[in-house]
C-alpha cells in the first residue's frame, strides 16, 4: 500500500515498506470446471450476460462443440450453464467477446468460427434473448474463409450507437460493420484496413480505443515478426495505419496487448508482451507515443527465451490508485510488477498464482472489490485464482448504460478524482491474449472514502457526480439527447444541465401544453420532466 500527500498543486507518492499480494486457486471450490479441449490454450470472455451484476465467464476451447462452455456467476459461484444457456448444438469457435450487437441492452455473443474446411466464414453471432443465446438464421457470411486462432474485439467505429467487430487472425482480419437489426458487412477493403500477413509475420491481439485526442476509435494490433499496426479512424469509414509516424512501429515479436492510463495523465498508454523484451508506448497526450519499457521497469527482467510473453492485463491490484502490470508467459511463468503512481514499475512479490499460461483476465468474480485473475493455459483447464488477505484500500466499480452510445459503453471514458488524484478508465474488450475483459471500470482509491466521478460519452455529452461513496459498484445511464444535439434536460440551452434548468421546471410546473418546462414531450410539465432534469443534473455537452 501507499499513502498519498496531496496539495493543490501536486501529488506526491510515498512508498510505503513492500508487501506482498496473495492469492488462492478457488477454480473447484467456486465451481468453474471446464471439461473441453485446451490446447493450445483456451480463449476466454468475461461479462454479464444476464445482467445481475456478477461477472460470467465464457470458456472458448479448440475444435470441438463442447469445447465452448458458458459459466454464470451466482452470487461468487459458478454455474455451468452451458446446456441451458447456449444453442445446442454449440457452435465451434475459437474466440469470442460479450458485447451489446443489436442496441437492446443484453449482451451478445460476436464469435470467431473455427474451421474444419474452407466453406464457411469466420464471424458469427449469437443472439441474447432473456438471458439464453439463439442462433441467428440468415445471417450474410462475412469475413475470410481460413484459419483457426482468432482474437476480436468491438467499437462503435461509425458512432451510430451499434458496435463494430474486429477479427483477427494470425495471417489476417476483417472488420465486420454493424448496419443493425442483425446485418453485418465486411468493409476490410473500403475502410482502407490493411490486415493480411504474409509468411511469419502475424496479427495476434488488438484494442479498439481512443489513442489519440479525437473522440473516435482507433485500432491497435499486436504484430508478430512485423510493425505494431495502429490505425488511424478518419471518422468517415476509413483507417490508415500510422504506426512508424505516432512511434508505435517496434519490430519485434508482439503478442498480448494491454491498454491503460498508466501514469494518470489523461491518455492511454500501450503494453505488448514479446518474446524477449517487452513493450511499454507512452503516449505524450497528442496520440504521440515513445517505447519506455526499460526506463520504467516494464520490460521482462529476464531477457531470454525462458520467458515468451503472451496474456497480460493492468488492474489495480493493491488499490491504491494506479494500474499494476500483469504478465502470462510459456515457457517459465510471468510476472507481476507493482506501479508506484508515476507509470514506474517494479517486480511484486505474490504468492497463490500461477502466470504460466497464454490467457489472462483481471475480474471481481466475488465482488468483494478487489481483483482476481483468471488464467488460460495449454495442458491444464482454465484456473481461478482469488485475490485473499484483507484489502489493501477502498475501491470504485462504475457500469455504464448507453442511450445514443453504444448500450455498452464500449469508447466512453470514466474519469475518478479522489485526494486530489485523477484516474481514468475507457471501456474497451479484446485487450490481453485470446481474452476479453468485462466493460466494469474498476478504481483502487487506497484511503479515500469517495471520489467525485466524471463520464464522457461517444456521443459527446459528460455527466459529474460529487462525492460518490466508495466500496460499491455505480451504474450511470447516459442522457437522453435533443436530435439538434444536447442534453434533453438543458432547457436554457447553455449546453449544461444546472440549477437554471430545474428553476425552468420549477417555474413552468403544472403548465399546460407548449410550456418551456416540457422535457420529454407530453405537452405539460410535470414529473416527468422534474424527473429528466435531476437525473441529468450536471451534464454537460462543452
């Protein structure tokens, strides 16, 4: 743990004596008993599918139909649902990511197809009705006809409230355009994507994410035998890959990707794992990024081939306010490096954890606050590893529910200042190796009893909330928006929802049809719009 001195004007860390962070493997006492095939190395997702606040998980094997499993989380126990809760016969897959495809606030299933032939396409869906996932009959075949392994990823790339799909394959990708109501097109080659490999040269992980200062998406891919590929969106449909001109160009053998604000500026930073030395891109605020990995401690301490890095994951392991480093590697094992609040890092000593292996998540699974880990590897079954011990500090959790985003919240940003400390978190999946995390953002706020909480949407509108309670986990619904643009509870049209607007309400209640009070249309002002105006209370679209 460490203790923060705070003034106005800065933020200062005092290292406090090293502790040591303790887990427990708890894959058969909490019930995640995986039977499929898993090598070599399953893929895994994390999410909510039935929308109770515990975080599922989906297990993804190798080549045969029982090798995809879908656990529900009851209560810190899981369940295999499998046969309730997926189509029978299941599908063959190779990866997958839970996301929100078609806007009806559930999450789906976009999913990489394993082939046995070249006659079918690699991405598929399934769709979420009531909690059980359907086939969609008549879905067009998109995406290539060949390989196996397949990383994804989602983003709204076109902001139209529906998300994206990345896929990924060693020797290539596409990316599948989301029209709604279940119509998905390849638009590869009209986007200007450049995603086939020849010979060595592989995409293996990639991140949809804000890494520039635009508030659009762009794509990050982890290249093996070849430049990262970081492409840039133009906002009109188009990408063009500027990795050798923003500093993202390394050559080298790139594998996992993991995507934070490591040193709490503002802007994200880029971790890859490599066969020998890693990569850490620091980004200077601009989209400009410089590979700082042996400077700040993050590139691999044994730079042999004893260690070939693959899953890794930030998550603020000790809460205390910034993003810890976690690494899978085979052969040997990973690591886990601690963040001293500057985006430095240094070896943790932890026990209880296995990080040999290719698949890494960071999740609540208990929701106890602090963050456990999930593991794949290649001759054994997923593990669980729960972080045990007293926690080190108190903590956020924040979910986000989108209107005119996606419902997701898949590009928005949550941004926490607690004691004088600023963190922000983006909502993103697919980071990691063959993995996808949650879309919870999750806060260390070390001593701190609360933290005043900013969301900037995609859509452009940001809401503040002062001095939300610690220890709890906080869903935010974005605002209902004007189709001109704005808030619907701005009835001065100042671009904020303030004490001004409640004063219109105020004034107008009880008025008849056309008063300037009336928020939602039904020709009074009542309520309902008193209702609009405080749920929006300090939304702002500047």
């Amino acid at each position: 743990m460490r203790i923060f001195a705070c003034s106005a004007l800065a933020l200062c860390a005092i290292a406090a004596p090293a502790q040591t962070l303790d887990f427990a493997e708890v894959t058969v006492d909490r019930g995640l008993l995986y039977s499929g095939n898993c090598g070599p190395g399953c893929a895994v997702a994390v999410g909510d599918y039935n929308d109770d606040g515990w975080e599922d998980v989906l297990l993804i094997g190798r080549g045969n139909n029982t090798s995809l499993a879908l656990f529900r989380n009851v209560g810190g126990h899981f369940v295999d649902a499998s046969a309730t809760d997926l189509p029978d016969p299941r599908p063959r897959c190779s990866g997958a990511i839970f996301c929100d495809l078609d806007g009806d606030g559930d999450q789906d299933l976009a999913l990489a197809r394993w082939h046995a032939n070249t006659n079918s396409t690699s991405f598929f869906a399934l769709e979420n009705r009531d909690g059980r996932y359907v086939r969609r009959d008549g879905l067009a075949p998109v995406g290539e006809r060949y390989g196996k392994l397949a990383g994804l990823t989602a983003g709204d790339i076109d902001r139209d409230g529906l998300p994206e799909v990345i896929l990924l394959r060693p020797s290539g990708g596409c990316l599948i355009d989301n029209l709604g109501d279940w119509n998905f097109v390849d638009t590869t080659e009209a986007a200007g994507l450049s995603l086939q490999r020849d010979g060595l040269v592989g995409n293996w992980s990639g991140v949809l994410a804000r890494f520039s200062s635009a508030a659009r998406l762009d794509l990050h891919v982890a290249i093996d035998y070849g430049p990262d590929v970081h492409a840039h969106n133009d906002g009109a449909g188009g990408f063009t890959d500027q990795g050798e001109q923003v500093g993202t160009g390394h050559v080298g053998n790139d594998m996992g990707v993991a995507v934070s604000d490591v040193d709490n500026d503002g802007d994200l930073d880029i971790f890859s794992t490599n066969i020998f030395a890693h990569t850490l891109y620091i980004n200077d605020g601009s989209g400009q990024f410089s590979d700082e990995a042996t400077p700040r401690g993050a590139s691999d301490p044994v730079m042999d081939q004893s260690r070939w890095g693959y899953g890794c994951t930030f998550a603020d392991l000790d809460l205390d306010g910034d993003e810890d480093l976690v690494t899978m590697a085979v052969p040997g094992a990973g690591t886990i490096l601690l963040n001293d609040g500057t985006g430095h890092f240094a070896p943790a000593e932890f026990t209880g954890v296995d990080l040999h292996g290719y698949g890494l998540v960071a999740l609540d699974f208990d929701r106890d606050g602090d963050l456990d880990l999930l593991t794949t590897h290649a001759s054994v079954p997923p593990r669980l590893f729960e972080r045990v011990g007293t926690p080190d500090g108190n903590w956020l959790g924040v979910r986000l529910r989108g209107r005119s985003s996606a419902v997701d919240g898949l590009g928005a940003r949550v941004h926490v200042v607690a004691g004088g400390q600023s963190q922000m978190r983006e909502i993103f999946n697919g980071d990691s190796f063959y993995s996808s995390r949650g879309q919870r953002a999750h806060f260390g706020l070390g001593p701190q009893t609360g933290a005043d909480v900013t969301v900037v949407w995609p859509s452009g509108l940001a809401q503040r909330f002062a001095g939300v309670a610690a220890n709890q986990t906080r869903i935010i619904l974005e605002p209902r928006m004007h189709p001109d643009g704005g808030p619907v509870g701005d009835l001065d049209d100042d671009c904020d929802v303030d004490l001004d607007d409640l004063l219109v309400v105020l004034t107008h209640f009880g008025s008849p049809a056309g008063s300037a009070g009336d928020t939602d249309g039904d020709a009074d002002t009542d309520l309902g719009d008193l209702a609009d105006v405080l749920s929006q209370f300090g939304t702002t679209c500047r």
